[in-house]
C-alpha cells in the first residue's frame, strides 16, 4: 500500500516492483498476488490496460486508519469508553495534542 500511496495512482506490477525501496527482492507474482488480495479486499482499485492491470490505492492513509480505527471500536465487546481510556493513558503528550486538536476542528465543523 506504501507504493500505491507514494507512487501512484495507476502502477502496473511491474512498478510496483520497480518503486519498492528498502525492502528484500520479492518474485513478480508475490507482487501480483498482494495487489490482487487488495483489490479483492476492497484496498485497492484497478483498471485493465491492455494484458496488465493497473492499480491505484482505494483511500488515503488516513482515511484507511480511520476505517480501521472505527471497525476496531465496533467490534469492542467491553465499554468502549473504558477502553479509549485505557489507550489514552498510553498516549505520548503530543498524540495527547493531536487529539486535542482534532476535536477541536470536528467541533469547529459541526458548529
């Protein structure tokens, strides 16, 4: 997905393969498997262009954590509340901060 978001939109496997840095050499059709489980999973989008497809992230980052953030809580069996608190209290004082402010501007949009 960190190629897709970084390198994209539309790349065919073999870019893919191309723009992965830093990471081991991996075979053609691992790539193509991946980016197909993607696509099947709903993560990544893609396009026929001639005998290859191209792929392009389904969302942003963000918008994916905050999709996975969200399904986590739904799937809370506990109190919610109880288990933010208990994640908050392991929160850094500038992920503290962040929060504060994403409040702040969630609040300032529905005002």
């Amino acid at each position: 997905m960190d190629t897709l978001w970084t390198h994209g939109p539309q790349l065919t496997v073999r870019d893919v393969m191309d723009r992965m840095e830093g990471t081991k050499e991996l075979a053609y059709t691992t790539i193509m498997t991946v980016l197909d489980r993607l696509a099947k999973k709903g993560l990544a989008q893609r396009t026929r262009d001639g005998r290859a497809w191209r792929y392009t992230a389904a969302s942003t980052r963000e918008a994916l954590a905050a999709t996975a953030l969200r399904s986590t809580l739904e799937n809370v069996q506990a109190d919610r509340r109880l288990a933010m608190m208990h994640f908050l209290d392991d929160a850094s004082p500038a992920e503290l901060d962040d929060l504060r402010a994403a409040l702040a501007e969630v609040e300032r949009r529905h005002t």
